[in-house]
C-alpha cells in the first residue's frame, strides 16, 4: 500500500502548496479559476444557515446558490441534506470525509502527473499522481467545450450524496482560458479511486449471497437517487464500480435527472421506454416540466433537487421505474455470467421480448434453486417491459433483504 497517498485531512500538507494566508481573492480572480466540493461542516446544515455563510449570495440576493459564475474564485455552499430521514443521514455522513471548496483547489494544484484511466459520455478519468505515488482520487476532465456542461451538471448532482453506494465526489475546478478568436473551458472533477468494475465479476462463478449483496448495495443506491426525485437514466453494469472492501457502487451521474433520458441506439441492456418518441418517456418529460414549474415536492416523481419536510421524501415516483429494468439487467448478467443477453427485440413498432427467454433460464437454473429464486422474485419482475409492471425500489430491496435473510438462516442451520 506504500504506492498509493491517501487524501489527507489537512490539504495544507499537500506538496508545494502556498499558505493560507496567501488564498486570496485576488489572486483566485487573476486566473478566472474557480473550485468547488463539500461543506467541511461536521453537520449537513440547513438552507438558511447555508445562504448566511454563501458569499455570493450575501453580495448578490438574487444570485441563486446552484448558479455557478466562473468569472470569480468563490465558493459556492450547497445543501447536502435531501432526505427526511434525518437519523440515516447523520449515520452516513461519517462514511467519508468531506471538503471546504477552497481546499479542493489545493488538491487541483498538487497534481504533477496523470494516467488514463478511462473515457465516458462528457470526458476522460485519469488517475492522480502526487510525488510519485498513486492518489486515492481520480480526475475526470471534459474533452471538449460543448462536454462542459454536462460535467458541471454531474458534479452538481455528486455533491448532494453522502451514501455510501453512490461514488464519492470530492469536488471540482473549473477553468477559462480566452483568446481572441475563442474561449476554452475547462472542468476537473476530483472522485474517489475505485478498485475496479462489476463488470469483471462476469467471469467470475459468483454465490447466490455475493449476487445478492450485490444487487442490494446497488438498490440502495438507487433508492437515494429516487429518493431526491432524480433517475439515474444510465444504470449498467460498466457504471457500477468496487471499492477495495467489494462493496458496489454506482457511478457516473452525468445522466442523472427527474424525467427519462433517452438514448441514441436501444439495446436489451436498456428499457424500451429510453426510446426517443416512446410515450412513457414523453410523459415523464411533461410531468417534469410541469412540476418544476409549480414547484412539487422531488419525491412526488416530478419535482426538482428541493428538499421536503413531509415524509413523501420517502415515496417512490413511477418513472424511477425505469432504472429498475436496469437492477434486474444485470442481476441477469451476475447470474449468467453473459455480457449481452438479449432480453427484448423490435418487431415492427413494437418491443416484445425474446420467446422463451425466461424459461430458457429458468431451466438452466432448475438444479440451482437460489439463483432460480434470484432469477424469478428479482429479475424477471424487473425486466418487464411495461414501466408500471415493475416493483418499486424499495420493494426490490424488500425482496433482497428477505433472500439475505433466508440465506443467513440456512447457514445457521
């Protein structure tokens, strides 16, 4: 482990750093560089205590806290607490550290190298190195101007989530560099180092508990997203990273939002629902609109990121349902150990699924009578191509816990 640095506590132990005294305004102005992470607060604080420590808000009251300027080096508090659920909350907090904005460029300025890692929809992840060793962050940065926004938008939405399957996003710098003819943006995002993908899992002969601890720490993922009235619209097994304890986490929020993205190309890994002109999408689309503008609760699957104080934060909206077909795309995956199984199939205009496909598998799991429970009470309920027919995140999970639970017993027994 000598290889690798920790992210220190104390950002002023980070090499060739400045002191403090030395962070001025003037200085973070003349590079039109900006930064932004975590409140370094113990507690996540409330909306008013926020806005009185918000520097920007204080100067401007109608500049609003999520509006980000990059003509200025401030930092920009958010909010982190988006549930109801007070008690959880404070639970997850002391999973991993948080940051004050002005040290996450301090962490930006400590990189001296970098190694691909990566590429995804917006940008490229590199990992970090400090002095010779291996960072336990990684850098993701966009490719190219119009890439910008998306990246701002990701971060936006990572910084809001303390849970532990979620991945952990440390904060962001963002950078403008102008010339006569034209203007290049630039975004760094700073996330933690994940040990590796789900997805090499595939080749592995995984047990009916792994499968399920599994599928259950992506759930509970899930359930934070819909929780706070976002969709993760991208959930594949590719997104779905480890940590070095074997606990999966979801990744990659560039996609997250309150209505059903679509996609270019449909495939089996995805609903039908993610179809460009699909009515279901469409829907979710003018709901989400509607919504925003009357100004919803998020967990009434309309709104936007604002928290509520009633317990509906603890509902969860229809159009989530779209990530669940996703859940049991590769719990399919977990339990064949294929890559591509084709679940469903355009014929003509319509989607229908592959026939037989359930019972193809249901006969090659009839000697495995767990993977078969796995196969029938999770997976084929969450494949169902109408969005509607399938469970809710927290009936999935429901039925993962009682599985978990029935496995304990057995070994007791």
């Amino acid at each position: 482990m000598d290889q690798y640095r920790a992210l220190p506590q104390d950002f002023s132990a980070l090499p060739g750093r400045r002191k403090r005294s030395h962070f001025s305004q003037e200085d973070t102005n003349l590079s039109k560089r900006r930064s932004f992470g975590r409140t370094a607060q113990n507690s996540a604080p409330d909306s008013t205590s926020i806005f009185e420590q918000n520097e920007v808000c204080q100067n401007n009251p109608d500049h609003s806290p999520y509006k980000i300027s990059t003509k200025k080096c401030r930092p920009v508090l958010r909010p982190l607490s988006l549930s109801s659920d007070s008690e959880a909350r404070a639970k997850r907090r002391d999973v991993l550290p948080k940051y004050a904005q002005k040290d996450v460029l301090r962490l930006h300025n400590a990189v001296t190298k970098t190694f691909l890692i990566g590429k995804g929809l917006y940008g490229e992840v590199s990992g970090v190195i400090i002095d010779g060793k291996i960072a336990s962050y990684v850098q993701k940065k966009n490719l190219k101007n119009e890439h910008y926004q998306g990246l701002l938008d990701e971060v936006e939405v990572g910084l809001q989530f303390t849970c532990p399957n979620l991945l952990k996003y440390i904060g962001a710098v963002t950078e403008e560099q102008s010339s006569l003819f034209s203007t290049q943006k630039s975004i760094s995002i700073y996330m933690e180092l994940m040990s590796g993908s789900l997805e090499s899992q595939l080749s592995s002969k995984l047990s009916h508990q792994q499968i399920l601890q599994y599928l259950h720490n992506i759930a509970s993922g899930l359930l934070e997203l819909h929780s706070s009235g976002l969709i993760h619209n991208d959930l594949k097994i590719d997104n779905i990273l480890l940590r070095g304890d074997g606990t999966a986490v979801i990744g990659d929020l560039g996609r997250a939002k309150s209505s059903i993205s679509c996609l270019d190309e449909l495939s089996s890994a995805f609903p039908p629902e993610m179809f460009y002109f699909h009515p279901t999408r469409l829907e979710s689309e003018a709901s989400s609109s509607e919504a925003t503008s009357i100004g919803s609760s998020p967990d009434s699957g309309y709104g936007g990121l604002t928290s509520s104080p009633e317990p509906q934060g603890l509902k969860d909206f229809k159009f989530a349902r779209a990530d669940i077909y996703g859940l049991g795309y590769i719990g399919l995956q977990l339990l064949t150990g294929d890559h591509f199984p084709l679940v469903w199939k355009m014929i003509g205009e319509e989607e229908h699924l592959v026939e037989g496909i359930f019972e193809q598998y249901q006969q090659q799991f009839s000697n495995k009578p767990n993977h078969l429970r796995i196969l029938n009470e999770l997976v084929i309920p969450c494949l169902k191509l109408e969005l509607f027919e399938r469970p809710s995140t927290r009936e999935v999970l429901r039925r993962i816990d009682r599985q978990l639970e029935d496995c304990e017993h057995m070994d007791l027994g």
